[in-house]
C-alpha cells in the first residue's frame, strides 16, 4: 500500500524517537520512553505473547506477575486498575501488523497508535542498517508505552520468525494471485506486511508470504497513505474476528494477569524501587491491618473469574470483598 513521499518536516518528535533506534541485532525490543520505569520480564518471546510470567527486579530478585498486580494496583488510582483491566480484556497478540522499510517514522507513530486503539498488542518494524529515515512531528500519542514494539534488521530473519511460531504472513500487494483484505482468515494467527510510502513491501517478504492481499479501492487514486491502508486492515480483522470467534481479545488468564503486570510497572513511578521496598521489609505495625485488606481484596480479585467458571462462587467472593471495603 504505498502512496507518495511527503515533504519532510523541519524537527523531530522525541515521542517517536524510541521506534527508530535499532542495534545490529536479529530482532531488538525497543522499550518505550517514559518517567515511570518497568519491569523486565525473565525473559521476551519475538512473535507471539512477549512477557514470561515472572519479572526481575532492580536488585536482581525475581517476583511472579500476581504478586507484581497484588503489590501494585493499591499505588494506581482505581479509575487507572479499571482502564487497564478493560484494554487486557481486549488485547490480542494474534494479529501482528510488520511495517517494512518505512521512511517516514510518523507513519510508523500513527500505526502504532491505531493498533493501540484497536485492540493490538504488538508492532514490528524491518529496517536495514543502511536505511534512511525521516523524523516527523506526528506522534504515537503515548501508544508505543503500551505496546510491544520490535525492530528487525532483516526481512528474512523476521518472516522467517513469524512462521516458525505459527503464525500466517499476508502481504499488501497486488498480483494476479491476490485475495482481497475480506477474504483473509484472520481468526487464525496472522502477520500482515505493509510496504513503505514508495516502493510497497519488497520482492523478499512477497516471496515468503502465504498470500497476497489488497484493499479495494471503488475510486481514481491507486493507494492509500501507508497509515491508512494499516487502520483498514486493522479493522477488518477486527471486525471478522468479533463476528466469526465471538470475540477479538483471545489471551489466557495467566497472560493476563503478565500484562497486567506489565501495565501497572508503566502506571507506577519508580515500580521496581516500590517492590524491592515492600518485599524487603513488612509495612509499618499501623499500615499492617490496611495492607492486609487491600491484599485480600487483589487476591479475591484476581480470583473472581476463575470462582465465576467453577460457578455459584463468585458471589459470596463479592459479599467479601464489599465486606472488607466496608471494614477498611
């Protein structure tokens, strides 16, 4: 999906900055830019669900996940627990948008911020060494802080990565053999490729695709800006995904309480100094009985949808959480 190279802008937004750094690398996990410091997973998945279920902390300790979302959310207005609980809820890591050789970086920020807003957990991006890029002032409008982001130095090595975890690789091109975007099966897990502003995707990821698809077009313009075209294809599988599977959002629940994890040490200022702390040393004997409470309340929480499954339960762990409000 390629359309004509803008006239570039005078500046640079630090916002997008993050996405442009690459390291001579296979694949590099770009952290976003932020005052609020995160945790690091023990280790990181290049395709597919990234976090591991467990976290290492600034001193070198390892804590799980549950306890990470137990020790944190009473930092976290309740407002903030509640967004993300809502975004994990319809998170998905199934359908993977790759850009390939952009040249315009603002078009990167505005995909990334549309998979954000529809429901995306991750973004790659190939971009060779050699590559030359614009800076622009459009932004991610904070969505690269919430998404995982990869750079890849290699085609090859990406495309290669995307199929060994399963997953089906679609690219936006036109040949005798393209299907359009309606025509894809995106309940399966799919990577779909954009080209950039120019040349479209390359001649080595349309060689190792599975398919060739299009977004039709009813009008006298050839293509769409690269960004547009991203938040069509988006949104089809999308919209395919809640008609066919009920649903667009497919993580477990032990991946979501890792992503919760994940959120929380990028809404907490100083995350991993405040675990270290409260793992290091009990709370005060006056803050103890409040503590406590609240920990209850996270673990009742956190086991409300399993009680819900095994049904009938879920309401007397209601009735306890509201009486431990009540008693705090």
């Amino acid at each position: 999906m390629k359309s004509a190279i803008e006239r570039p802008h005078v500046g640079r937004s630090s916002a997008v900055l993050p996405l442009v750094r690459r390291q001579h690398v296979r694949s590099t996990h770009v952290p976003c830019s932020s005052r609020f410091t995160s945790l690091q997973p023990v280790s990181h998945r290049d395709v597919g669900f990234p976090y591991s279920n467990d976290f290492v902390l600034e001193d070198g300790r390892v804590v799980d996940a549950a306890t990470v979302v137990r020790l944190l959310s009473p930092f976290a207005l309740e407002e903030r627990v509640q967004r993300i609980d809502n975004v994990i809820a319809n998170r998905t890591f199934s359908v993977l948008p790759i850009v390939e050789g952009l040249y315009d970086m603002g078009n990167l920020a505005a995909v990334c911020r549309t998979a954000d807003a529809l429901g995306y957990g991750a973004v790659h991006c190939i971009n060779k060494r050699d590559s030359k890029y614009k800076a622009s002032q459009r932004t991610a409008a904070g969505a690269d802080k919430w998404l995982d982001i990869k750079l890849w130095d290699s085609t090859s090595d990406c495309l290669a990565a995307v199929k060994a975890a399963g997953y089906q690789v679609i690219t936006t091109h036109l040949s005798a053999s393209s299907v359009t975007i309606q025509q894809v099966d995106w309940t399966r897990p799919t990577a779909f490729v954009l080209g950039n502003e120019k040349h479209g995707v390359s001649a080595e990821a349309v060689a190792a695709a599975d398919a060739c698809a299009v977004i039709p077009m009813a009008g006298m313009v050839e293509s769409f800006n690269i960004s547009v075209a991203a938040a069509l294809v988006m949104y089809e599988a999308q919209r395919q995904r809640l008609e066919r599977r009920g649903a667009h959002a497919d993580l477990s629940e032990e991946q979501r309480v890792a992503l919760k994890a994940v959120m929380l040490t990028k809404t907490v200022k100083e995350s991993s100094s405040v675990l270290s702390e409260l793992l290091s040393r009990p709370p005060p004997s006056w803050q103890a009985g409040a503590f406590r409470a609240l920990s209850r309340q996270a673990e009742l929480y956190e086991a409300a949808p399993l009680a819900a499954r095994q049904g009938g339960s879920s309401s007397s762990s209601g009735g306890d959480v509201a009486r431990l409000e009540a008693h705090a």
